[in-house]
C-alpha cells in the first residue's frame, strides 16, 4: 500500500476543526489589524530563497525540497513565506500603490526536517508582514498582534527579544564572537567550524549540545550596536511597556534565516514540551527588499507554526463539531422525494439537516442517527405525506410529537 510520504499526515475529521478554530482567530485578528490576505505559489524560484534565507543557513544548506521542471527550472517548494511575499510586491509593483504593505498569510510550507512531534516536513504558518515602514511602532504591532493571538487562544507563553543588528554594526559583532571562539573551535561540531568562518552569527542556530553549552558565555550584542539599531530597540522597548507586554532579553535569539536585522523575537510555550518549541518567531528585515531588486524598504513581519499551537491548545474548551440538527428517517422513495422537495432548503436557514442514504428499515436509521448524534429525527412515510404531519423525536429527552410541514419550515421544531 502506498503511504503518505514521511514527515506529512493527513488531517481528518478528529484534527480539522482545531485547524479551522485556529485558523479563524488568525483571520478575525488580522483583518482588526488592517492586514488583508495574500495567497503565493506553493514553489517558486529556488534562487528567491538562495538568495534571501542565506546559502548557510539550515532551511538551504539541508531542508530545501528542491526539483527541476520539464524545461530544467530550478524551483523549490515554498519553505517560508516571507521571501514569496517580497517577490510578489516586487514583481506586482506593489510600492508604487502602497506606502505601507500590510498582508497575512495561512500556508504549507516544506523543510525536509527530521520528523518528531511538532515537526514536520509538510506543516502550515501563520504569518503577517508589514512592508514599508521603519518605525518601532510598527514592530510592536507585530508582536502585540503575536501576542493578541495567543491570548485568544489561551495559551500561555513566554517572549524572547533580541536585536541583530545591521549590516553596519553586525560584522564587528561577528569578530567578537570568532575572538571568543578562536581557542574554542577545536570543541566546535565541524557545521560550526563552516559558520565560524562564513557566517559566525549562524553559529545559535546549532542544536548540538556541545556547542551550545559553549555559547552560553559567548559576549552579548547589545555594546556593540550602533546608534540607530540602539535607539530603535530603546523605543521597541518601551513601546512593548506600554502595551504591558512581558518580554526576556535572549542575546543568542538570531532565528535561522540570515534576513534580520534589527528586532528579532520568538514566543515558546510557558510549559516546555521538548525541543521544537518555538510557538512564532518574527522581526525586522529591512534589507531584503533591497537585497530582492527593488529599492531599500524596511519592512517587518512574523510567522506562527499552526501545528505546534494546535499541540498547546486547551482542546476541552473548543466545541468539536457541529452538531447535526435534524435527520431526515425515510420509509420508501416517495418520502425521499419529498425530502427532497421540501426539506433541503432548511440548509439554506443554517440548519444543518443530514438525509437516510442507505439504511431501510426505521429501527436501523434511527440507530444510525443516534449514532452520528443527531438533535433530531424527523420520520417520513407515505401514510405522513399524505396526511401532512410528520413524527418528530427529540433524540436527547426521547419525545415524540406530531409536525406539519409548515411548522418544520418555520424552525418550530427546535421547540419540541
Ligand atoms: P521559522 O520560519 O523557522 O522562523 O519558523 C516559524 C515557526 O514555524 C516556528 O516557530 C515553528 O512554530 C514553525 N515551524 C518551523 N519549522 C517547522 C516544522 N518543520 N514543523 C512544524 N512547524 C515548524
């Protein structure tokens, strides 16, 4: 038998209305922050991502689900969203209509990660980004939209802030961190041997123990930003007081995509659940827009892995589904008809009405809407069509009662 390839699931009825749950506070939380919604190819470019995550990061370097087409394309399935979302304002001119860019997305994304709980190859973000503008408020938008999010969903978490800097500042930060590890590196994994030369910052992304245990002490970023990242993390700060929004300063929080500069943030679940625990991660990236072809444009934005939110839900508050309102028990082909012809439009009110499709006798529908826990049955024959009055049975309190036509399209037998 053919399976579903590693790292991938499906998502069934016992799991999809917690996606939906999700999913529809993301949208409500989004669009009461003025972010409309932006839906991009599932592969692209590879190079898009080459290009913008960095050559040593992670996500390129191993997890990339990379092919070539027909005519030899390089393309890549989408790993993250925010490169798509820069191409896209890019190829669609999107700066000659709007100062400020504000878009959210709900997608699949694809790393060829090593699968355990809340990781996966084929998982879905959350995210928003906002293109355009330097100002800290906007960063705190982002991370009080974060955090309004989590609120809804009564998930307790912790967040972790850090600044990276910029372009200006970083390279020297950079030569601190190869002077602090210079008489260390024998001890290094031969990944971080790589970083320390090419992209020392890389370095945190490392989850081998070894290497971490040596990075606790390594010096923080914070003396040698220059002026300007200094100030705009000052005024995040305060920005974030204001909002009364708790927050830990983590200097060794750089996330695994070489696009950030400045304010990077990152929210873990306040109960550890192993490992793979980071909730959403964002910040700013105000030089990929540049670095994509277009003209320097600061911009920020966040992303939310659904799979790991859904795994710290409080599932027993979130109604499992809707219940199915009325069942509709038929004795013969002239009842079906009938249904037909007179009960279906009750979907169109809201109700939700199931039909007899396959079962014959009454004993064995009335079992089997039990079974799909139907409120109530409403019982068709042809001896009822002809009279106009139907059975009606409450399937909670066992009542029975008689109901015309007229009455049941009217809704009165919710008050059985
Ligand atoms: P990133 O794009 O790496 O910053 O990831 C943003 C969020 O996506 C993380 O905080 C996780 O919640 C989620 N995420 C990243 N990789 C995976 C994965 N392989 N499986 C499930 N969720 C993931």
């Amino acid at each position: 038998m053919i399976k579903a390839p590693r790292g991938t699931k499906d998502i069934l009825q016992d799991e999809i209305y917690l996606y939906q749950y999700v999913e529809d506070k993301f949208h409500k939380i989004c669009r009461q922050h003025n972010y409309t919604e932006i839906r991009t190819p599932i592969f692209e470019d590879a190079n898009l991502f080459i290009r913008s995550i960095g050559e040593t990061s992670d996500i390129v370097k191993k997890e990339m689900y990379t092919f070539l087409d027909k005519k030899g394309r390089h393309l890549a399935l989408r790993p993250e969203g925010t490169a798509p979302i820069i191409r896209a304002y890019l190829e669609n001119l999107i700066y000659n209509q709007q100062e400020l860019y504000k878009v959210y997305y709900i997608s699949p994304m694809f790393r060829y990660d090593r699968p355990q709980q809340g990781r996966y190859r084929q998982f879905h973000q959350l995210g928003v980004e906002a293109v355009g503008s330097s100002s800290p408020v906007i960063d705190a938008e982002v991370i009080k939209l974060s955090c309004e999010f989590l609120d809804d969903l009564k998930i307790k978490y912790i967040l972790n802030l850090n600044s990276v800097g910029c372009p200006i500042c970083r390279p020297d930060y950079g030569e601190e961190i190869k002077n602090f590890l210079k008489d260390k590196l024998i001890n290094l994994c031969d990944d971080c041997k790589v970083r320390y030369e090419k992209n020392p910052l890389r370095i945190f992304d490392c989850k081998v123990e070894e290497c971490k245990n040596i990075l606790r002490d390594i010096p923080e970023i914070f003396p040698h930003l220059c002026k300007e990242c200094s100030d705009h993390f000052n005024v995040v700060q305060n920005y974030l007081k204001i909002l009364n929004i708790n927050y830990l300063l983590n200097k060794n929080l750089v996330r695994g995509l070489d696009y950030y500069t400045r304010t990077t943030y990152e929210i873990m679940p306040a109960v550890e659940s192993g490992s793979q625990s980071a909730l959403l991660g964002g910040g700013r990236y105000d030089n990929l827009v540049e670095d994509l072809g277009g003209s320097k444009t600061p911009a920020v934005g966040m992303s939310a892995g659904e799979e790991r939110i859904i795994l710290h839900l409080q599932k027993d508050i979130i109604k499992t589904k809707d219940e199915i309102v009325l069942f509709i028990v038929t004795l013969g082909e002239e009842a079906e008809k009938f249904a037909l012809r007179h009960l279906f439009e009750l979907r169109s009110k809201g109700i939700k009405v199931e039909i007899n499709s396959f079962k014959k006798s009454l004993k064995s529908q009335l079992k089997y809407a039990d079974k799909i826990s139907a409120r109530y049955v409403l019982i068709i024959g042809e001896n009822e069509i002809r009279k106009n009055v139907f059975i009606l049975r409450d399937m909670y309190s066992s009542i029975q009662r008689e109901i015309t036509l007229s009455e049941l399209r009217e809704g009165k037998f919710c008050e059985i």
